[in-house]
C-alpha cells in the first residue's frame, strides 16, 4: 500500500510474523488482515530447509480442511440454483451409495454432511488409506444416528463432493474451480502437484527435538497431494493471498468482477451454527462460530502431514485474518496471529477456556478406555485434585495415524467439558457422553471426533 497506514499494517505484520517464527522450529509463515476493504499480507521464512527459497503471501501451501468451507460454498451455490436443497437426503443424489456401504442415506441428510453430524467414522478413509472408493465406508464404524450427534467428519466432505459431481454432471476439481477460484482471481490454487509445482510451492515439514526436517513419504495420502477422494474434504493447496480473498468473499459473495456468485443470505446460512461441538464452539455448515464479549467470529483450521492453516473472519468488524505454515507445528503461531489480529482490528480479545475449580469430578464414572479414530484412548485419574489424565496408545488395526502424542492433564471446565492443561501448543477441549442415571461416559469427543467407550 502507497498509504501511511498500510505500511504501518504491513510492516506490523512482518513483525509479528518474525517475532512468532523466531525459535519455533517452523520453517516458513505467510499470512494476511483484510482491514476496511484492504488486504495487507506478509511473509518470513522459507520453504524448505533443504532448498530454501523466501516465503511470501504467495507461496502455495497445502491447507487441509479449509478446504472444506470451499465445498459448503459450491454447495450453497447448487442450493441457489435450485438444484438441491440442504434437507436433500444424500440418497436423492447418489442413490447406490446406501446399498454399497450400509450407510443410512436416506436418513443422512446434506446438512448432517455439511455440519458434522452424519454419525460415522469421518477419518475411515484416511485410517484405512483406501480413499479411492466410498464403497469402503462399508467397514467404517457407526458413531450415532444421523443428526443426534456431532464428530468432525472428513468424509463426510467426500460424500458431499460426490453430490455435488452428481448433480452437476462434472468433476469436483472442476466445478471448484470454474466457479469460486477463476471467478476469485485464485488462478495457482490447486489439487495436483503437476498444476501447482511450476509456482513456488512451501515443503512439509516436522520438527522433532531442536531439529526441523523435510518430512517426507509421511501421512495419508499416497503421494504428496491428497487422492481424488479427500480433495473436497482437505486437498486445497493455496497461499495466504488467496486465503484472504476468500474472506473477503466471505463478507461480500462477490466475484473479482462484481458479479455475485453467493447471496448475502446464503453466507449468513453458512456461518449460521447449527449444532454445539463444546461450550465454546458451535458449529455452521462447517464453519466453527466462536463467541467472545459479544461479538461473533468464525474459523477454520487446516492440517496435512506437514502443514498447518488458520483462517478467520469477523463478519462485524469486515475483519478476515489468514495464516499458513509449513510445520506440523505451526499451529501456536496461526494462533497467535489470529488473536493478534482480531484484538488489533475487531476489538475481539480472544481467550482460552479455563478450567473450573467447582465441577465435581467423578473420574469413575469418566474413566476407562476409548476407541478413537487415531488411537486408543486411556482415562485415568490425575495427578491433581478435578483432574483426569488421557493417554494415547497407538491402534494396530489401521493403516495410518499420526505421531504419538505424550500423555495430557485435563481439568473439568463444565459437567461434561473438560480443557487441558499441560498439552503443548494450543489449549484442546475434551467432552464426555453422560446420562442422567449416573451411567458410565459413553464416549469422549477428542480433536471434535467421537470416541465411543469400549472398556
């Protein structure tokens, strides 16, 4: 910007990009405030610890499940062009679905796709790296009946870019594109390795101890970018220039052009909650709404094997905030810049749940072990007075899963919520399955994802 106070913005914000990646093991940050109509972007850092190139805001990054609010988008759009609707059945759309994994489809609704509450395994197609065929949610486990429940859900994004294949008539890389990033000007955002390694793409990384390496044949998918199957689910790769326009869009509906492509109706649809994940998040067709002194935000984070994204905006305030990092640990600093951010231009001062020292911890009742998506999960007592401990223990039986993570301190922060408080980086939030006849926890919600008692 030519103007004193985007300079000022942009130089504040290379500061606190510098300041966060100093000593964090991350090797590259980009990201970006749109403040009153005007984009403002930074980057530090590099790509790569073995061919290291500068990071800027337009260095392309894998960002996982941002993708997702792209699909809840192109959803709308269909729902605008009167071609489904959000109570649509899935079975409308893809009505040999049903029959080839068991999944109630007629039940299961596009809504229940779009905000987590379709009531089975959401990470079967990663665990069990068969992302090709969704015939293979057959063996995925059944959580709860379709909207009685809520367990983040990666795919439940395939079935939804599915329908949306079926209505259209097109492929999901296609419709994306020719509707949302052309009309965007997001013009080196992608889905392939082949599309997008002729623009300067960040490497993945993991740091492990005091050293920060490439991380290489790691994850889910079989390759670098994400199959076929995942892409409507997290398999954008995309830089934090685009990431800001799509906030802006997501204040607006409209194209680089003018041209409308979803109504300001439709967007409050989309930011709308539908259903409470914990007592600090609720969540709207995918967007997770939080609530800080009034005022209202909504988020979305994104991880691969080697990345980690933020993306934010404060509908109020015309406040978008973007950050991308090359590191699995990278989430720390997203963070950090969206707090900074909003405290800075939407007055939101943003903190993390605390526990409270007068819930009655019944650990009897909330021990015992778990089956997770990514591990066995052990609930024993803590070590303090109200705490529990959980540790995870590796599973056998699937094909993938993420690293080991140490043993976390949680603290009761409600009836059935708790928050941990020993856990490195940001402050998780666990929520147990309590009846009212003093029963046994029936699960656990861990990383938002259902985990239903087995011990």
């Amino acid at each position: 910007m030519a103007d004193g106070k985007g300079t000022d913005i942009s130089a504040e914000l290379v500061d606190v990009l510098t300041d966060l990646i100093d000593g964090s093991g991350v090797p590259g940050i980009a990201a970006g405030v749109l403040v009153d109509g005007e984009a403002y972007t930074a980057g530090v850092g590099t790509t790569s610890v073995d061919h290291p190139q500068d990071v800027d805001a337009t260095t392309l990054f894998q960002v996982g499940s941002v993708s997702k609010t792209f699909t809840s988008a192109l959803v709308m759009q269909l729902v605008e062009d009167g071609r489904l609707d959000l109570d649509d059945p899935v079975a409308r759309h893809l009505p040999t679905l049903g029959a080839a994994t068991g999944l109630d489809t007629e039940a299961i609704t596009i809504e229940h796709l779009l905000s987590h509450q379709a009531g089975f395994d959401g990470d079967h197609l990663f665990t069990a790296q068969r992302a090709d065929d969704l015939g293979d949610l057959a063996a995925a486990r059944r959580l709860f009946e379709p909207g009685t429940g809520f367990s983040y859900s990666n795919a439940a994004f395939s079935i939804a870019g599915a329908v949306i294949e079926a209505v259209t008539g097109r492929g999901f890389e296609d419709v994306a594109r020719t509707r949302l990033l052309k009309p965007l000007g997001m013009h080196t955002a992608g889905w392939r390795a082949d599309a997008v390694i002729t623009h300067k793409v960040a490497m993945p990384h993991i740091t492990l101890g005091d050293e920060t390496f490439v991380l290489r044949s790691g994850g889910w998918q079989p390759g670098w970018e994400l199959g076929p199957l995942d892409r409507a689910a997290g398999g954008l790769i995309a830089s934090a220039d685009h990431l800001l326009r799509w906030s802006r869009f997501q204040l607006d509906g409209l194209a680089d052009d003018g041209t409308t492509l979803l109504s300001i109706e439709s967007l409050e649809r989309l930011h709308a909650p539908i259903v409470e994940a914990t007592p600090f998040t609720r969540i709207a067709l995918d967007w997770f709404v939080h609530e800080v002194g009034g005022a209202t935000y909504v988020a979305h984070g994104g991880e691969t094997p080697g990345y980690l994204t933020d993306i934010t905006i404060a509908p109020a305030g015309a406040v978008g905030v973007a950050c991308t990092t090359n590191a699995l640990n990278g989430g720390p600093l997203c963070s950090a810049v969206r707090r900074w951010a909003l405290d800075r231009f939407a007055g939101i001062t943003e903190v993390d749940p605390a526990p409270d020292p007068s819930v009655d911890v019944d650990a009897d009742r909330l021990g015992g072990r778990y089956l997770h998506s990514f591990g066995w999960l052990d609930v024993t007592s803590g070590d303090g007075d109200g705490t529990l401990a959980v540790e995870v223990t590796p599973r056998d039986d699937v094909a993938w899963q993420p690293p080991a993570q140490p043993p976390i301190t949680i603290a009761a922060s409600g009836p059935c919520d708790f928050v941990s408080i020993d856990a490195p980086g940001v402050v998780r939030t666990y929520r147990f399955g309590l009846d009212d006849h003093g029963s046994p926890a029936g699960w656990i919600q861990s990383g938002f994802r259902r985990a239903p008692r087995v011990d």
